[in-house]
C-alpha cells in the first residue's frame, strides 16, 4: 500500500501548491494503523500524513456536506463509495461538480476500524479481528464512478452471484409474526443517538424530519413504537437513493443491522422501478426513481 | 427555592394559573395576565427573574415577568415566534397554564439605588427592562434620573405604547426616546437604529447604570457604544437568552462558558460578560 | 476480611437480585452494557466481570434515556397535573467500576446540588446500592489516574470488591454495604486473600493546568483544526458515563399527556436553537468546541472536578476517530501567545 500513500501525497501536494484546491481529504494514521481515521491537509506540509492502507472504510462524500455552502475547491480521494456518495450528493443540488478535483482510487476493501478498536477496548468478549468490514463483503462497484483522475489497480465487485439480497430474502420468507419480533428486537436496542443519520450522505436536509416541531412526527422517546417510526421513515426517505456505503451501520454503537433494511429497499425499487442503483454515475438533471413521476408506475401495494 | 404551590417536592412540575386577562401589545406580541387558581400569585419575583410558562400538550417556555402586581397577577409579555407561542398566542382568557419560578437572578435593584438608570432596549428586549423600570418608577426616590431608549422595527412592533408614549415620559425626572427603523409616514419620531440613537443621544455615563436587553446582535453593538462612550464594565447591565428546557440548571444547554443562564443569570454585568466566552 | 469465592457468585447474584433490581456488566448479542440479572441467558448473554468495562455506561441505572416526569389532564376548562414519577425502586449496580461511579459522582453534583434537587435523579439514585469493581489492569485507552481518579478505590461505593484470581475480597464501605454484606452473610467466607497489584497505565495522559489552560483559548485556532472531522453524530454523548445533557419534551393525545425528558446531546444542530431563529452554536465548531471546554474546564470551574473520567468509551466509539486524550495533549502543547 506504501506505494499508493506516496502517490497520493505526490497528488495533494500538487493540487495545493498549484493552488488548483484549497484542501485535500483523505486519511492519516493514529499511533496504530487500525487508527486510520479522515484528515484534512490544508497546507502541503500536512501531506506527509496522508495514507492509504486497509482501514480506509470511511466515506469521505460525508465531509463535504459542511462546506457545502462555502466556495473552497476541495481535492478529495473516492473509492467506489465515496464516489457514489459525490454523486449523490451532486444529484441532490448540494454541492457543485466544478468545487471538486476527484482522485479516484479503486478499494481492494476494507476493515473496519471501529471494530477493530472495539475488539481491542476490553469491553467486548475476545472477539478476533475479523476480514473484511461487513460493508465491504456486499460491494457492488468498489471502482470510482466519477473521478478528474484515476490510480490504482481495477477491482472486481466483492458480493456473490446471488448473494447480494440473501439476507433480505430470508426475511422476506418469515411469517409476519416472526418479522415483527425480528425488528421489534433490533429496535428495541436503538438508543436514537442519530449517529446513522449523521453519518448518512443521502441524509442532507438542512431541517430534518426527526428535528421538526411543527408538527413534531416522530417522539423523541425510545418507546418501541417511535423508535420503529425512525427508523422506517428514514428509510423510506432513502429508497431509490441509498449508495449502499454501509457507514450507518458500521457506525451505530448498538449494531442495528440498517443495511438490511436498506438493501431491501434497493431490491423493491429495482423490481418496481428498475433496472436502478443508485449514484452510479451523475447526469445533470437526472433524479432518483421516487423522485420523478411516470403514469405507468406501479401502484398495486397503494 | 421556588415557592410554587405544588405539594410535590418534583421542581420541574408547575403549579397550575388561570389567565384573567390577554393584552394586545403588537401584531405578534401579547401580554399575559396570570393568577393563581385559588387566588394570589403563584409566587413572587424581584424585576428580571423569570417563570417557565407550561401550555400543557403543546410544551413549556421560559420567559421574563415583564411585572408583578402585587398579589394581584404576574404578567408576561410574550413573541409570537415557535411552536409554543404560536398555540399560546390563540388561547382565551380563563385558560389554565402551568407556571413554575421564579428563576434567575434578577437586575441588582438595590445597588442600583441613588444612581441614574439608562435603559436601552430593543423589540420584544423592553418586556424583561419593563420590570425594572416599573420598580424604578413604584420606589421613584431611590433612583435618580431615568432614561429610557427604546427602539423597534416599526411603529406598530413598539410594545407597551400607552406606558411608553403616555405614563412614563410624564414621571419625574425622566426621559423616554424611541425610534423605529425606517420612516413612515404617521411617524414624526427618530428614525434609526438603536445602537446609533445612542450615541447620537450620548447619555454620560457619570453615576449611571446601562440597562440593556434586546436581540443578542443588538446588545453586542450597544455594549460596544458603550464602552466608546466612556462607561465602566461594572456599569453596564444586560439580561440574555438562550434556549432553555429545565430552567433549574441541570439539562446542560442554556450555559454561557460555565454559567448557567437559569440560575447564574439572566442578569450579567458587562464586567462578568467579560470574563465569559462570547457564545450567546 | 470478607472473601466471596467465585465458586458463589452465581448464589450471590440470585441473592441480590431477590432484594433489588440487580444490574450487572453483561456482554448480549453484539454489544455490551449493564442489564437486569433476572434478563440473563445463558447461551446468548455473557458475565463481564472478568473484562475491563462494557461499552454502554451504566447511567442508565439512575437517569434513564427516556422519563416521564408527571402527567396531566388538560382542555380549555381546566389543568390538573396527576402524578409525579418518581420510582423509588430498590436498585443495585454490581461490577461498576471506578471512573463509571466517578461520573455517578458528577451526576450527584449535577442532580442534586446546586439550589434544586431533582427529584426523579433522587428517588433513583437514593434506592441504588453500589457495588463497585476495583481494577488493576488498565485498558489501552483507559486514563482515569489522568483525571483524578483513583481505579483502586471507586469513589460513592457502598461495597467495594477485589478480584484475587479465584475470589473477590468484598469490603462494605457504607451502611447501605453493611446491609447487602449481611444478607450475603451465608456466601461469605471470612479469610485472608492478596489484594492484586497495580498495573501500570499504558497510555500517557497529562491532564495537570489544562483547565486553567483553557480559560483563554476559546478564540484560539486549535478549535478549526480539531473539529474538521467531527460529524457531530453524538455518539461520544451516549456512550460517555458523565454526559447528561436532555430534552424535555411532551407527548399527549386528547385532553391527557405526559410530560417526559430524553437524552439530548450537545453535538445536535438543535441543541440551543432558539424559536426566533437565532442559534449561538450553529456550527459543528462551536458545538466541538463547548462539548470539549464543558468536560474539561466548565465542569471543574463549576464543580470543581473534570466532566470526563477516563474511561476511554467515546475514542472505541468516535466514527472520524477523534480521541479526547489527543486533545488534551494538542491543549497542553498548544501555542497561546498573542495571535495563535
């Protein structure tokens, strides 16, 4: 991997110095590598830290919501993810193509740092530093979708022949009982810190739903049946536009299996509306499925 | 300690008013007149303490007691502006509310006596000076020389106009300017902002005591004409604000550094502001 | 001294837990935290005595994440407030260790000083009997010792227990202890046992005039940097033992309702936006910038010890991998002379 660190510091450095951008986001490493966490270079000094090596999970599309109303050029790197999470972002009208310089790098996957520190923090059973991050064993496209300049070797998509909606179609299997008490256990743990909205690149309202008062949608206590409404209505608000990154579910301190959800939400719009995945590449104008209207759109679960 | 009637030792529950009497002050702005159930205030406040307000099913608010009528009523001088006051400004008299209080320190009235007070306020900022004015006004020899600027978007945004234009300018040794933002056509008075009425006004800060509260970017530059004119930190008085919840200190979001304006405040000196980061 | 053989600790528990809610470290499913002694289940639910802490604190014990605070009936004729939820039932932390009763610490000072007590943290923390967890094995990211506290000797411990390998020494410390070591009396053996040896800490934090530090660096530059990354998700303020930041909020359907408070936390967007529109802290750097100043320079002014106890949650848990003891460390190597 050393060699790509030092071809991406070669990038930033250029990109600063030439002033092309006024920021760089990437990563750096804490004292251990499983301590990779996003970092800024603003300066070409700060380019030194920059890495790329095994636990580069982070979507780093994220950063850019908080200069959003700015008018930095921000130089960025993007794997598959991170790319797809651009795009949706462009697509959404919340940040502009010409701010951007895209370093697109192909992600041979990834593992998760969290897991890998909460592995090490003595507050969980032994547990051994599994592969893969759970994100990445489900990647579709781990190739940049949108880049200004490419490196890397290409790679191909991680999921299975089949496998991509395994998990979902198990549920699908169950009985009504047996689905409810499945999500009324999951949603029993959520304690609505509201790190997976946070995390989320597709959740980008200025005023979110969850924060309305006028009228207040959904309550603020942990009751089963509020905490059902979230999660539902935030996935609702995802369909047809979730780019499948899986930061909601790395990040939730009480592992909530969110992707599931989301993924089935992926498999409905694509049998309803589809062919479609979202963010895969970015046309001006165009909009996710829900978003648009057709006369002959399926309606029979009206 | 608060004195609400309520047997229970729980501080966050109110004990329970009825409204006698609405007031229209402004398009957006309504003065609320409460007393308790069975008679009496549901406890007393010094000028500048505050009540937290209950519409039970919609929510609570914290706010100024704009004055107290003896154990007659509590009255609050309430902006139409979220959720709560939007609900609270359709209510009718004889509606039952939750008040619990008072909360807050107060304006320091007894150190304020034998000074002259300057009072600058600005929109709905005149409802928690009013208190203090009124105090100044009912014991009106222990303060010397009063001066009031007040200032509001529009001749119509000015609250309390009958005190304003017709009781207090006729009180002894006192003067009230007021002026609205941009010209219009009923209107002879000054026109300007707040801040630079002020200076033009350049009241010298010889013996006085600044009063100040109005929208924190209003209070900001007035506290910096201040200082230009010449006025001491130990001076100059203000009341904030902040989003409040408990009102007794505890749920973390109303602090200024590590003050908290439910209980250290609202009422800060200049000299006190100082030493606090500028996060308000 | 008083031993309690391993070989026991299951009677002790069931024992406990038939005078008051036992709340013990469990490991369940994928995460960890204290839960009820009688929801265990052997198969899918793990002990975590033998472990260094759990990832969820156990302030959920005394100041849960959701509670009703009194209910009422209300129309345009009249308001009747009904009831008051205070619930005075017995509780026992079991297993707690020493920065966790540190922020318990915190909470007692927060809830129940200060002018007014709050009456619900009261009832709560009044019926809970504490039975902490001495620890000698510090984790990678522990720092207790940092700020002041001794993981030896957890502070507001009724009883305080030792782990010598096959036993714990069980000292009652209080006459709320006295009364648990009583009705213990017949699982305790009365013996002599080591008391382990300290470990060393392998984690360096010098936390010495930071607060005093932080007294003039509100403007200062450090605050850009290290907030770049934070996406204010909020998880550091569930998964820390001291932060007790809420909301109060109300839920009613006709002419009943309740009112109710929830955790809130700093690091929202909402957090001090007020009705008019205005907001003092409306960007992530400002809300970075006071969560940290509140934990290590607000708190001790006001209270005159550290918001943060070293327990080293929020640096597993942080998603952009911000660690508070690289913070403390920038603080105290940070230069404040004119202009930085």
């Amino acid at each position: 991997m050393t060699d790509i660190s030092l071809k991406i510091r070669e990038i930033a450095a250029r990109l600063l110095e030439s002033g092309q951008v006024d920021m760089f986001i990437g990563w750096e490493e804490g004292e251990e590598q499983y301590q990779t966490r996003p970092f800024i270079a603003h300066r070409v000094e700060d380019v030194e830290k920059l890495v790329f090596n095994q636990y580069a999970v982070h979507n780093l599309a994220n950063a850019l919501l908080k200069y959003r109303d700015g008018s930095e050029k921000i130089g960025m790197l993007a794997k598959g993810c991170d790319s797809r999470g651009i795009v949706r972002l462009l697509q959404d009208g919340q940040f502009q193509r010409e701010r951007l310089y895209i370093v697109g790098i192909a992600c041979p996957g990834m593992k998760d740092p969290l897991a890998a520190a909460k592995s090490r923090s003595g507050f969980l059973p032994a547990v051994t530093d599994s592969g893969l991050a759970a994100k990445c064993t489900d990647c579709i496209e781990p190739n940049p979708v949108i880049y200004d300049e490419l490196i890397g070797e290409k790679e191909t998509p991680r999921v299975q022949e089949g496998q991509r909606f395994k998990l979902v179609q198990d549920i699908e299997n169950m009985t009504l009982e047996e689905r409810y008490r499945f999500f009324e256990d999951i949603f029993s743990r959520c304690i609505r810190c509201y790190a997976c909205r946070q995390a989320c690149v597709a959740c980008n309202c200025r005023t979110c739903i969850f924060d309305e008062m006028k009228p207040q949608w959904v309550g603020r206590e942990t009751s089963i049946s509020d905490n059902f409404m979230y999660h539902l209505v935030r996935a609702s608000h995802m369909a047809g536009r979730c780019i499948e990154c899986g930061e909601c579910e790395r990040v939730c301190p009480v592992n909530i299996p969110l992707m599931l959800i989301n993924q089935k939400l992926i498999k409905d719009v694509n049998a309803f509306f589809g062919p479609y995945e979202a963010g895969m590449a970015y046309t001006e104008g165009a909009k996710p499925p829900l978003s648009s209207y057709q006369e002959n759109d399926p309606d029979n679960f009206l | 300690m608060p004195e609400h009637k309520c047997d229970c030792e729980n501080p966050l529950v109110p004990g329970i008013v009825e409204v006698i009497d609405i007031k229209d002050e402004t398009p957006d702005v309504k003065s609320f007149f409460v007393r308790s159930v069975d008679g009496g205030v549901p406890f007393n406040v010094m000028p500048g303490q505050l009540g937290m307000v209950s519409l039970m099913p919609v929510g609570e608010g914290m706010y100024s007691v704009s004055w107290q009528e003896e154990q007659e009523y509590l009255q609050f001088a309430i902006k139409r502006v979220g959720l709560m006051t939007d609900e609270l400004h359709r209510i009718e008299v004889g509606q039952k509310l939750g008040v619990r209080g008072p909360y807050g320190n107060g304006f320091p009235v007894e150190e304020c006596k034998g000074r002259d007070m300057l009072f600058i306020a600005g929109g709905i900022g005149l409802a928690p000076l009013r208190s203090f004015i009124k105090y100044c006004f009912k014991h009106r020899r222990d303060y010397r020389r009063i001066q009031i600027i007040y200032g509001s978007r529009s001749y119509n945004d000015l609250c309390f106009k009958d005190e304003l234009f017709d009781k207090w300018p006729r009180e002894q040794d006192t003067e009230v300017y007021t002026t609205i933002d941009n010209p219009e056509a009923a209107w002879d008075g000054h026109v300007g902002f707040v801040p630079a009425y002020l200076e033009e006004i350049s009241p010298s800060p010889e013996g006085k005591i600044a009063v100040v509260c109005g929208p924190p970017i209003m209070i900001k530059f007035v506290l910096q004409s201040l200082e230009k004119m010449g006025y001491g930190d130990e001076q100059v008085i203000s009341t904030l604000e902040m989003r409040m919840k408990c009102g007794i200190g505890k749920c973390g979001r109303c602090n200024v550094g590590s003050e908290y304006i439910c209980l250290d405040g609202p009422v800060f000196t200049l000299a006190q502001l100082k030493k606090l980061p500028p996060e308000w | 001294m008083q031993i309690l053989s391993k070989s026991k600790l299951n009677a002790a528990l069931d024992l406990l837990s038939r005078q008051a809610e036992l709340f013990v470290p469990l490991a369940r499913g994928e995460e960890s935290g204290y839960y009820p002694w009688k929801s265990y289940q052997a198969g899918s639910d793990q002990l975590m005595l033998d472990a260094l802490n759990v990832m969820l604190p156990p302030k959920g014990v005394v100041f849960p994440q959701t509670e009703r605070i009194y209910s009422f009936t209300g129309n345009d004729k009249g308001v009747e407030i009904k009831e008051s939820f205070e619930n005075h039932d017995p509780r026992i932390i079991f297993g707690i260790r020493a920065c966790d009763t540190a922020a318990l610490d915190c909470f007692d000072d927060v809830f129940l000083t200060m002018g007014y007590v709050d009456s619900l943290y009261a009832a709560r923390r009044e019926n809970t009997t504490i039975i902490a967890h001495a620890c000698y094995r510090p984790g990678d990211n522990c720092f207790c010792a940092a700020m002041g506290i001794d993981p030896t000797e957890p502070t507001k411990a009724d009883v305080i227990i030792r782990d010598t390998g096959d036993a714990y020494i069980w000292e009652s410390k209080t006459d709320k202890g006295d009364k648990l070591t009583a009705a213990l009396s017949s699982l305790l053996e009365d013996r002599e046992a080591a008391t382990p040896e300290m470990q060393a800490f392998k984690h360096q934090v010098d936390y010495e005039g930071v607060a005093e530090k932080l007294k003039d660096m509100f403007e200062h530059s450090i605050w850009d940097e290290l907030s770049q990354t934070c996406q204010t998700c909020g998880i550091c303020t569930y998964v820390c033992p001291s932060c007790y930041c809420f909301d109060i909020q109300v839920k009613s359907w006709g002419d009943e309702g309740y009112r109710f408070r929830c955790y809130d936390s700093c690091m929202y967007p909402e957090y001090t936006q007020m009705a008019g529109g205005h907001n003092p802290r409306g960007d992530s750097r400002e809300r970075f910038r006071n969560r940290f100043l509140h934990k290590l320079e607000f708190f001790k002014e006001r209270y005159g010890k550290p918001l943060c106890t070293g327990c080293g949650r929020c640096i597993v848990a942080c998603p952009a991998g911000i660690d508070i003891t690289q913070i403390i460390k920038q603080i105290k190597e940070a230069d404040t002379s004119a202009g930085a």
